[in-house]
C-alpha cells in the first residue's frame, strides 16, 4: 500500500501527514488523550471530516473536527477508497 499525503486538523495535531509513521504519532497523542485503544482511536479519528476544495488550494485533502470541516467525505471514507490502511 502506498501512503497518500493528507492534512489532519485538530486540537491536538494539526499538520501534513506524509507517512505511516506521522499517523502512527497522530494515533498516539490521541489514545492517551481520550484512553482509547488502537482501533478505537482509529474510527474516532476516521470521523474527522473533509474540507471543501482542500485539494485544490493545499495540494492535499484536509480533514478534521473544526467548523470548516462540512464534508461530504470523511477521513475514513476517502481513506477507503484511496486504499489508505489507518489502522495501526
């Protein structure tokens, strides 16, 4: 599986996730946060939603829980169908 780069936007994260291992840190910072285990803080961050027309001004897709966030996509929709394993 190749890594397809996207924005995540959060409370605790915001920044370009470019590997496994950038969302491996995103996962972590958030299962200690909210004590979730691996697959439970995986759904809760696929819900993350898409910003509109992201790709066309960043060059990426952004997702996150801000107001901007309004979809359709989720995080774990698009990851779906770009084959993007977010399970740790």
């Amino acid at each position: 599986m190749e890594w397809r780069p996207f924005y995540f936007d959060g409370n605790q994260v915001f920044d370009e996730i470019n590997s496994r291992e950038d969302w491996r840190e995103v996962v972590e910072i958030y299962k200690e946060i909210h004590r979730l285990d691996d697959r439970e803080c995986a759904d809760f961050l696929r819900r993350a939603k898409y910003n509109p027309g992201s790709e066309e001004r960043y060059g990426m897709p952004r997702f996150g829980f801000y107001a901007e966030y309004i979809g359709p996509k989720t995080l774990g929709e698009w990851a779906d169908r770009e084959k993007v394993n977010l399970y740790i």
